[in-house]
C-alpha cells in the first residue's frame, strides 16, 4: 500500500506548501524504512488487513489505518501522524523533536529550538543565538557576540545591532540615520547623537556643535570648553589649566605655575625662574608677621612686612638660639663667582641670617643670606656673588642698594634703581630704562635685537631667522623663516592668523573668536588649491579648483563641480571659467539632489545616470537601464528585463511567474499552472487537466483530475489510474521488482520483493485471496484470511496453521 502514495506523491508535491513537508533525520526514519513481508511478517505482526496493520515484536511497535494515521514506537523514536495535518516525530535517545499541525512547525535539536508559521514568520533560539524574522517587514537574530534588528524594505528607518562578545556588550540603534545611540550593559546609556545637534559619550565627550559647547569626561582627564572658557585636568600628569580667553589664564603643573589677569596680573614660576607682577593691590592692603621657626636644632626668629601686597615687601630672619652641628650637614665653604641665574640659588629658609626687599610687586629685588647676595631688576636675570670672593662688587647703600655695579672680562652687570640697569657677557647685551618703560636687548645669536616699551606689553624684535611685535593684551605678530619654509602667525584677543609660505605652497588659516569664524586657503605644490570659510554654525564654503561647496545651518548644503581639470591654471583662469560648473548635490533638508539622483530623505532615494536611473520610494525599487529593468514591491511584485531575459513574478515565483529568453518563452505561470521550460527539464502543468514533464532521459505525464498518470525513466516505470485508486503499477528495471494494484488492490494485487523471490498475489488486499511464494519453498495460499495453506521453508505444510 505505501508504494501506491509514495508515488501519488510525485504528482501532488506541487501543491504541497513547504511548511507541511515534516522535518526528518535519516537515522530515525531509516527503522521505519524496513521491509517485512512474507514468513518473517507472518511471525512478526499479529494483524494485517486493508484497514489497519498492527506490528508487535521486541521493541517494536505500530500501528497503520486507513492509509492516514500511523503510529512508531521503536527503539530510535515515536512518531505519530494524521497526514497532511499532522505529523509528529521525537528521539528516544537524545532531545530531538519535530512536530507539525498544518503550517504551524516546532523543531528541536540539542539546545536549540526553531518554529515557524510558513512563509511569513520564523523564529527560533540556540543556548547563545536566537532569531525572529517576519518576512520582508522585519528581522532580528543574536548571538554570544552580535545581536541586529532591522527592516528589509525600509533599512533607513531603524537598525539596532547588539554586540555582546567578552565583557564590552554594546547595544547600538539608529533611527532614520539621524539618531544614534549605543547601550553599553557595564556603563549603561554609552552613546547618543542625533545629528548636528548633540554628540555625547558616557565619561567621556558631550559636545553640542550649535552652542560651541565640549566636555571630555575621561577618568584620568576632564576638559571643558564654551566658546571663550577653557578648562582641563589632567590628573595623571597633575596639570590643571583653565583660561577665559583672553583676560584670565590658570596654570598648575608639577615644579610650574602661571596665572595671568590681562593686564593687572601675572605671576610664572618653574625650576629656573619665576615672575610676579600686581597691579591689582588685591587680597591684602599691608600686613606684619612674625613666626619663630626651626633648621637643625637651630631656632631663628622670622619677620615678613608688605604694603599693598608687596608694593614695598620686606624679610627677614635673625639666629636666637644655635642647635647641635651635625658634621654631615656643614654647609660647602666653597665661593662662587659672581654669575647670572634665572631662578635663586637661595632663600631664607636655607639660611641663618636673612634680609630681602622687593618693590613694585617684584620688579626690583635685593636679598642678603649670610655671605651671599641676590639681586635683580626685571627683566634682566638674577645676579648673585659671594660677599667672600676678591670680585669687586659695587653696592650703594649697603643697607639698602640702590646702585650696583660689577664689570669683568667676560660679565658687566649694573642698576641704578629706578633709572638703569645693564646685563651684558660675550653673547648679550641688555638694557633697561626707567624700569621697564623701554628695554633693549642684543644676541650674537642669529644677529637678534629686541625693544621694549612698558615691557612685556609693547615689544619689538628682529633676527636672522625670526621678527615680531606685540602690544598685549591686544596684538601679537610672529615671523620664522627656515630652508623649507617660513611662517607668519598673527594673535588678537578675538583672533588667529597663520600664512605658511613654502618653496611652491602657500597656507593661509584665520580664525575669530568666539563665534567661530575661521577662513582656511591651501596651495600644495603641485598648485592644487583649497579654500574654506565657516561661520558656525550658520554658514560654511568650501573651494577647490573642481568644485565649491557651500552650507547652511547644517540642513541646506549644495556644491558645484568642473569636469575640467584646472588644477594646472591659476586661479585666475579657473575663477573665469565658472560657467562651466555644475551641480553636484542640493540639500533642504529632507529634500536632497545630485546631478544625477533626488532624494526625500527617508521616504524616497532616486538615482539616474546616462544608461537609466533607479528609485526607492514608498517600499518599491525599480531600476532602470538600457539594456533592461529591474522592479520590486516587497518582493509582492518583482520584473527584470536584461538583454538576455525577461522575468515576471511574485513572492519567488510562488504567486505568478512569467520568464522569457530572445527566442523563447522559459516559464509562464500561475500558481502551479502555466508552463516551465529549463535546460533539464520541460513542464506543462496545467493541472487538474493535464501536466507533462520531459526531461534528458525520463517523462512523465498526468491527464485529468488523477484519471491517468505515467512516469518512464531508467529506473523505474509507474503508471497510474484515477489517481492509482482504479489502477496502479510500479517496476524498478534494474533488479526487475514491480507492484500492481486495481481498485487499490481490491479487484487485484501483485507484489515482488528482491529478498528470497517473494511474489505476492490476491484480491481485496488479501482478505478475498492471497497467494504467496518464495524462492526457499514458501508458500501461503488464503481465502478470507479464515482458510489457509502454507507450506514451510523446511517442507512443513499448515492447514489454517496447523501442521499435517
């Protein structure tokens, strides 16, 4: 009976949707595949009729009616169906399963489970994957490392990938390519920014471009900026710096220190030299201390007295009571010269008599610690000399010097406070005049001279390599010449100019602050130039010998481009020709256009070139050319003409179907009518009337509703009537085997095995008559399954079994 709807089956498989085909694993199936007939089946089933077969020996167990129901209990697995709704198979021996009712599937795997409704909704998940896909509006799968979410047919409109590999999970979405955000599962919400308005980073960046507003928020370094104010902390090299350009600055460092209020205030120092200058008078008015204090075991008496914040400032220490010497701790008796330093080499705490003056906030400075002597007129450097040494220092009054004067062979040094002062050796020479109104200072080096007025607010200098000027706080002019190159930069308190001029290249950079308005002219050597100009956020340009592009708060952006290569032209001739532009894209935001494409951004992309064009719009695609088109709508309808064929279909051909080549029509379909002609095979299937298959060396044909059917190859030869219900038979040519059934066997049957020649003859499936034989000697004759006669392989012959 099974070879009568196994090859029923080769005719309706065409109408059988995929989702009602079961899911089979051949080491499961194979148990059932065994073929039991003749005396083994004998032994083996304990009823066997057109209505049912009942199977029941060692571990095994099933039961057949109808032709529909079955039932497996065998020792690999259970199954159980109802064909075609239902059908359900499960291993014994490991967690396999797959299960069916009508369109509706669940299978099951080791770990993994996997259902669909077919074809619209697949859905399943793994010990480290899952997935869900509704066909074609929506997909998303995952794994141990990636998880995505997206629409097919509109993939501007959302995406989300989830990356979840080691300890970094990430969870990124965007959103009408505009919105982007990313989730990380250690730091939570990790990344947003939606275009042009906010950039932000979790611990580390929110920048919002329309505000001119930046905060870096790294662990170890933490920034922030608003327009004019800068602040920043780096904690790993302990620096801080915060700056309302341009009036304030704030600098902190390891062994430095700056701070500066143009143009009252400023006050350097680091490990050679430090500064103070005040013109504030702020903090305190005028103040006198007295503090007792400690150095190996020696106790001195410190006194400290300002006016005005140290427009008079006055120090000093005084020994009361000596401590034990430590023979180790005796200071060098060794004497110095008179030389010139950028920072002291002394001061009261390292010393056991002690007196300083300073004036004008540190502008004039005079300090004695026991036999050495500081002393220095800004700007000229520290000049320092040991009381002890032979050198003849000039130093009047004493007590309170206002004229000093050393000359020798290779240093002079000389102040006459307030009026003069005079620093000069081999490689130097500077003066200074009514303190810092005017200073002049000249270097051997490079040829350098250098003036000053109301130093360090109005500077002049010039050299072999570099020239500048400056009126702070206001305008600071550079110069710098080198073989390659020179450079000129130019500062104000709301601006920045920067020219490089190279042997065959000039670079020009502007910028005003602090609304941000920068202008940038490039020429490389070869002359290829560019120019920009931006006014943030509200206006941007940008120029280049083949295109200008331009930019209006952020969502109008256009740019023109030439075919011509003018990059060999001044740009004297490529500013003449600007009748040759054209037009490479227009944004208005949503509305975007190339030369050759326009856009509705994100509802509808359109692309055209001299051969055709193509369009997305509204979910459907078409692409045009020449030589053909290609169309779709969600894949509902889908037509592509090339020069070699032309295709017409729905939903992969299921729906409807139409293919042509040149000099024939390929396939032409509906549903499952229509014709199919490939390179292996040709179809005419115009079923329930008639359907024909020729292949290279079979055919097969099918005429009426089931009323005839045959199928030839070099295998096998099957013919059928009324749908193998009135007429049925099946012969494989190899081994010479064939089934016949009329009226399914009711009028008539006949059956061959290949195993021990077994032939089977009867009617009414055997109830009416059966006759068996075999090549050993067996035989079986019956009459309503009530009369028999058998004759045994070992010549035993049975009478209704019973042995005569």
């Amino acid at each position: 009976m099974k070879f009568i709807y196994k090859n029923i089956l080769v005719f309706t498989i065409a109408l059988i949707p995929y989702g009602i085909i079961a899911k089979t694993w051949p080491d499961l199936e194979s148990e059932k595949e065994v073929k039991i007939y003749g005396s083994e089946r004998s032994a083996k089933f304990t009823a066997s009729n057109i209505f049912y077969d009942i199977e029941n020996w060692t571990d095994h167990y099933s039961v057949k009616a109808l032709g529909f129901y079955r039932y497996y209990d065998y020792p690999k697995a259970k199954t159980k169906s109802v064909f075609p709704f239902y059908y359900d198979i499960q291993s014994k021996s490991d967690n396999r399963q797959y299960k069916r009712i009508f369109n509706v599937n669940l299978t099951k795997e080791k770990d993994s489970v996997d259902q669909s409704v077919y074809p619209f909704i697949f859905w399943g998940k793994d010990t480290n994957s899952s997935y869900l896909t509704t066909i074609p509006f929506f997909f998303s799968n995952s794994n141990d490392t990636n998880s995505k979410i997206g629409f097919p047919v509109i993939p501007l409109l959302y995406y989300h990938n989830r990356n979840t590999s080691g300890e970094n999970k990430n969870y990124y979405t965007r959103i009408l390519t505009l919105m982007h955000l990313e989730v990380n599962e250690r730091k939570g919400f990790h990344e947003f920014s939606f275009f042009p308005l906010v950039y932000y980073s979790k611990e580390n960046y929110l920048f919002l471009p329309l505000l001119l507003y930046y905060q870096n928020q790294h662990s170890n370094n933490n920034e922030y900026w608003f327009g004019p104010i800068y602040n920043s902390n780096d904690k790993v090299k302990e620096e801080r710096l915060f700056v309302a350009f341009p009036f304030l600055a704030y600098y902190r460092s390891p062994g430095k220190e700056f701070d500066l209020i143009l143009p009252l205030y400023l006050n350097y120092s680091d490990s050679e030299e430090d500064y103070h200058i005040n013109l504030l008078w702020y903090t305190k008015t005028n103040s006198a201390n007295v503090n007792l204090a400690t150095n190996d075991g020696n106790i001195y008496v410190d006194f400290d007295f300002g006016i005005l914040y140290n427009l008079v400032g006055y120090s000093q220490r005084t020994k009361v009571l000596n401590g034990s010497v430590d023979p180790k701790k005796l200071k060098s008796t060794e004497i110095d010269n008179p030389k010139l330093v950028k920072k002291r080499e002394f001061n009261r705490e390292n010393s056991n008599s002690f007196i300083g003056y300073n004036f004008l906030f540190g502008i004039f400075s005079y300090e004695r610690a026991d036999s050495k002597r500081h002393i220095r007129l800004l700007p000229l450097a520290w000049f320092t000399w040991d009381e002890a040494s032979e050198d003849n220092v000039v130093l009047l009054p004493p007590f309170f010097p206002i004229w000093l004067s050393y000359q020798s062979d290779d240093l002079e040094y000389k102040i006459l406070f307030p009026l003069y002062g005079k620093q000069k050796d081999k490689n130097s020479d500077f003066r200074s005049y009514l303190l810092n109104v005017y200073l002049t200072e000249d270097l051997k080096e490079n040829n350098r001279k250098e003036r000053s007025y109301l130093w360090p607010l109005v500077n002049i200098y010039e050299s072999d390599i570099d020239s500048g000027h400056r009126v702070l706080p206001f305008y600071v002019h550079r110069k710098l010449k080198k073989a390659e190159y020179s450079d000129s930069h130019t500062f104000t308190l709301f601006s920045v100019f920067k020219k490089r001029t190279g042997i065959s290249s000039v670079s020009t950079e502007f910028l005003f602050w602090p609304i941000w308005i920068s202008y940038d002219d490039q020429m490389s050597s070869q002359s290829v130039w560019e120019k920009s100009f931006w006014i943030t956020p509200f206006f941007y340009r940008n120029m280049m010998p083949d295109r200008t592009r331009t930019n209006l708060l952020w969502f109008v952006d256009w740019e023109f481009y030439k075919d011509k290569d003018y990059s060999k032209y001044p740009k004297a001739n490529f500013e003449t020709n600007s009748n040759e532009e054209k037009l490479s894209h227009l944004l208005i935001f949503p509305f975007y256009k190339t030369s050759n494409s326009f856009s509705l951004i994100p509802l509808s992309f359109n692309y055209w070139h001299s051969d055709g064009f193509s369009t997305f719009t509204f979910f459907n695609y078409l692409k045009w050319e020449k030589t053909g088109h290609y169309y779709n709508f969600l894949y509902l309808v889908e037509s592509e003409n090339t020069e070699s064929e032309y295709r017409f279909r729905s939903l992969g051909d299921l729906l409807w179907s139409f293919k042509r080549e040149p000099s024939r029509i390929n396939r032409m379909t509906i549903l499952w009518l229509g014709y199919d002609d490939r390179s292996y095979k040709t179809i005419y299937n115009f079923f329930p009337i008639v359907r024909t298959a020729d292949a290279g060396k079979e055919k097969s044909r099918l005429y009426g509703p089931f009323l005839y059917y045959l199928f030839d190859s070099e295998e096998e030869n099957t013919e059928l009537m009324i749908a193998g219900l009135g007429y049925y038979h099946n012969k494989t040519k190899s081994d010479n085997q064939y089934s016949t059934y009329i009226l399914l066997g009711a009028l008539y049957q006949e059956k061959t095995e290949i195993e021990r020649g077994y032939v089977k003859r009867g009617s009414l499936w055997g109830w009416l008559w059966e006759y068996q034989t075999e090549d050993n000697g067996y035989e079986k004759f019956s009459i309503l399954k009530l009369f028999s006669y058998a004759k045994e392989t070992d010549g035993t012959k049975k009478i209704m079994g019973m042995s005569i």
